[in-house]
C-alpha cells in the first residue's frame, strides 16, 4: 500500500533486504520497529523470493536448456497463467512421450553452453556453478570453468535483478520472460537456436515474434548493463581450481582490490566477529572448513554477507569461502573456492594479515605469500577431526568431490 508513514511502501523488497535489515538493528542503522514493517511486505505472496537468487535462476535455466516450457522460469506461482502452464505440462508430456523425445535430447554440450550464457546475461545466482557442472555429469558431459569465463567474457549481462539491482522476477515475465532475453542474445548469434526443446520445436520457432515489452528491466542486447556476464571465475595460487564471484552484484570498488585476510574456520565464528562489529573496511574475511567435505555439504553464508552489507560495510569488505553463497548474495563475495580446506586446499594455509588481492576482471585471486612459505606451511598443516563422524553424513563425506566438478559423489 501506499500508507505514507512506512518508508518502505512504495519500494520493493526482497529477501535480501530482510537480511541486510537484520544486520542493521544491530548496528543500529534500522530500528526493531522498522524491522517489522519491512517484514511485512518483503515477500507479498507464495512462489520462489522475487529475486534471481537460486530456486528461480534454475528455473530459468531449466527454460533455456530446454527442458521447461516457455514461462516456466518467470510465471509468478498465484496467476492464473502458472495454473495453465502446469496443465499444458502433462499435456506435452504425453506429446513428448509419442514422439520419442526424451530429456536426454536437451542435455547436450550445445545447450549447456546456451545455458551458462543466459546464465551471464540474466545475473544467476553463484549456486548455478554448483548445479549446471552437477547436471551436466548426469549426461556424460563436463564443464570446464575456464570455459565460463569465455562465455562470460563475451556475452553481455543484461538484467540487473535482485540482488544486483530492485527489480524483481515478475517484472522479467512482463518484459516478455526468459524468452525475450534468448530472443536478444540471438540477436548477435550468442546462442545456438538451432536446438530441440520440449515444445517439440527448436529454440528458434520458440522465439519467433517474442518482443522485449520493458527494455529497462530487460535490456537490448546493443544496450546492456555491462559487456561481460553476471559470473566470474577467478583462479590463483589461493584458489587453483577456481573460486566464483557473481560480479554483476558486486560492487565497483572491489572489482580490484588487496587486504589483510581475517581467517575464520566456520560461519559462527566469522559470524560472531561481525556482530561485534570486529571486521573493518579494506579486509579480507576467509570462511573456510565449509566445503563438500569440511561442512560436510555447503551451507549458504548468507547471513554474513547480509550482516555486513546491514553495516554498509559491502563495498568495502570482501570475502572468500569454501563454502557457498546464497543467490541473494551481494558485494564481492567469493565462494565455491577449490581445493577447499578439509583437502589441505590453499585456503587452508592462509594466516590472520596475509595480503589476499582480488582482481575479478582479469579473473585472478592471489594470496601475496611466496611458494616457498605455502610450502612450508602445507608440510605443518594437519587435516581437522571431520565435524560428522557417523552416519549417511560421514559417508557423504567421504565421497564427495570438491565444488569445482559441482560437488557430486564420485
């Protein structure tokens, strides 16, 4: 509504807010009271959070691999349109099953790399590294991340959705949807249209006189919000196997940056530090032992990221995990960082005051400590007591791969 004396009536909001809001009452920067009203109209009905976080960055994903009817990524859940499309579902289930098309047709390395550019142009989630590599696996293929970064090199980012700008998800539907952004990246041949989708039809009969109804939420493809995708790669001494940031959310300040890493062996510690307002601007906050095997799982480290940026402080703090990110996340956070830790992975070997400098465009990550001390360093490092010693936990544990290959069981 539009009740003048809540500040917050007349933005939307998302679940980032809500985080980063948390973080502000305990830096005094949103009072409780406040706190509640947000609360209130951050997430006005059913269905995914309004943002490009994970749940709908796959969704959108799953239309353009072709496994989803046209829609199916943006369709807001109450409409009347959502209730249709799940009808229209089994009817070309039904479709499909006579004609002999199978999900396998829409798993080829063809349509994973149209997958990893829509990827770049809509700003998907940091989890969408974890999953496309994991889905791809399924089929037999494997994704390379250097080849995400000539992928995102070269195709154009062109939403800035939650959380890179407050625009939501229902605003992409009435742009015209997940269609109109393969209709713009067609336009300069970025992707393969040429490709079979569950309709039956290819990509190209699916886009056919698809129109981009709002270029300021989606923009033309001659106009976009910046040349390179949402998602960058970067790869150093630190992190040989990679380390993934989603830099369309990411702020300009830290695009290049050093500071003294802050090194925490797990989310409730690096947690407490930022309650106690302990990190400063300029650092480096290291979250390890959070990997595949050290977490074991990944747990989302979104409640830090929000807590810092409720300080104000997301310009000007960056961090790196082994652990993952929520797709709500924003500033320069890096996760997914490979090896992890509980491997020995350079993570582990970092120190509190170690220089660590960020350089996203060029995709490189360096800890400023010479081979020789990270020798040194790796020979005295011992391998942590597992957190979880019993049960399916353990096992999973034990057979999961580092999050480079998607974190899937060997």
């Amino acid at each position: 509504g539009n009740d003048s004396s809540n500040p917050y009536s007349n933005k939307n909001l998302s679940l980032t807010d809500m985080f980063e809001a948390v973080g502000g009452v305990a830096s005094g920067r949103v009072t409780e009271q406040q706190l509640r009203e947000m609360e209130s109209v951050a997430c006005p009905g059913c269905g995914a959070c309004s943002g490009m976080f994970t749940a709908n960055s796959m969704n959108c994903l799953t239309e353009v691999l072709g496994l989803g009817l046209p829609g199916n990524g943006t369709i807001p859940a109450t409409t009347g349109r959502r209730i249709a499309l799940a009808k229209h579902a089994g009817m070309q289930v039904m479709e499909m099953y006579n004609k002999g098309i199978t999900a396998r047709c829409m798993m080829t390395a063809e349509n994973f790399k149209n997958g990893l550019a829509a990827d770049m142009a809509l700003g998907c989630s940091s989890n969408t590294m974890l999953h496309l590599p994991a889905i791809a696996h399924e089929a037999g293929i494997t994704i390379d991340l250097h080849e995400v970064n000539e992928i995102s090199n070269r195709t154009p980012n062109l939403c800035h959705l939650a959380p890179a700008g407050h625009t939501f998800m229902c605003e992409l539907d009435d742009a015209g949807g997940v269609q109109a952004v393969l209709a713009e990246l067609a336009k300069k041949n970025l992707i393969n249209t040429s490709l079979m989708t569950v309709t039956g039809k290819t990509i190209a009969e699916n886009i056919k006189g698809v129109k981009n109804r709002n270029p300021e939420i989606l923009r033309p493809i001659e106009n976009p919000f910046s040349d390179n995708g949402g998602i960058a790669i970067l790869f150093g001494n630190l992190a040989p196997d990679g380390t993934v940031v989603k830099r369309s959310a990411c702020a300009k300040e830290l695009m290049k940056h050093t500071g003294p890493a802050r090194v925490f062996n797990d989310e409730s510690e690096a947690m407490e530090a930022v309650q106690k307002q302990q990190i400063k601007p300029g650092d480096v906050v290291v979250i390890r032992y959070e990997g595949p095997k050290g977490g074991p799982g990944m747990r989302e480290m979104l409640a830090v990221t929000a807590a810092l940026a409720g300080q104000g402080l997301d310009k000007q703090v960056a961090l790196i995990t082994d652990g993952r990110f929520s797709g709500a996340t924003r500033g320069a956070s890096l996760g997914h960082c490979s090896p992890e830790a509980a491997v020995g992975g350079p993570i582990a070997l970092v120190k509190e005051g170690d220089k660590i400098t960020l350089d996203i465009n060029n995709y490189k990550i360096t800890l400023e400590v010479s081979d020789e001390e990270l020798a040194k360093r790796k020979a005295e490092w011992k391998a942590p007591e597992p957190k979880v010693k019993t049960g399916y936990l353990a096992r999973y544990a034990k057979l999961v791969s580092s999050a480079d290959k998607g974190a899937i069981l060997e």
